[in-house]
C-alpha cells in the first residue's frame, strides 16, 4: 500500500489518504473500486464511462484530475468533450500522480476534486 504524506488541511477538508491494488482510504475510509473524492467526502464511481457522475462537479471545482489507472492515459473522446462542454478543466493522468496533485492542490485551498481508477 502507498501511504500518502501527511499535510494541513483546511476546514476539515478530505484528503486521498492511501492506495493500493483495487482499493483507495480517503478521510481514514477504505473503498474498494473507482471514486471520486471531493474536499467534503468520496464517493463511488462507476469508472470512466459515468460521465454523469463527473459533470455533477460542473461549478463546484475548478479543476478535476482524472486517475486513468496504472499508466498515463487519455479520456475516451466523447468524455473529454462533455467535460469541456461543461467547462470542467480536466487534468488526465496516471492515478498515483493524480492523488497526490489532488492532495497538494487541496492543501492550498481550491476547489478540486479527482476520480480515481484503481491500479
């Protein structure tokens, strides 16, 4: 399992704490599969076809990093899209990296959220 590092947090905000095959803890809580954490919590995600689930962020974050797995990936087309469409800045890449670009983002106090694929 990686351990993330330990950082302030402001208001109570909810960081990726760790991760490890199949699994993330988020806020000290073990979930198993795919989740989008926000600074107020995480959630389930279905993967990467749930466009709904990442478009319900629309406004409420100013950048969202996509966890695409093990490697650098890039979004399917049609999810890119919608996610431009909905002004929604998408920052695509490999899911370690995006946990802890998540974290150091959230540690400065913007509105960020990631949706992290497992590795």
């Amino acid at each position: 399992m990686s351990v993330m590092t330990p950082t302030e947090f402001l208001g109570g905000a909810v960081p990726v704490d760790g991760y490890g095959p199949g699994f993330f803890r988020v806020g000290g809580k073990v979930h198993h599969g795919a989740v989008i954490v926000t600074e107020t919590g995480m959630a389930p995600w279905a993967g990467i076809d749930d466009h709904a689930a990442l478009l319900a962020l629309a406004g409420k974050v100013d950048v969202l990093f996509l966890g695409m797995g093990a490697d650098v990936a890039f979004p399917p087309r049609a999810l890119a899209q919608a996610l431009e469409a909905a002004d929604i800045m998408a920052e695509p890449m490999n899911t370690p990296s995006a946990a802890r670009s998540y974290n150091v983002t959230l540690s400065e106090g913007r509105r960020v959220a990631c949706a992290l694929l497992p590795i």
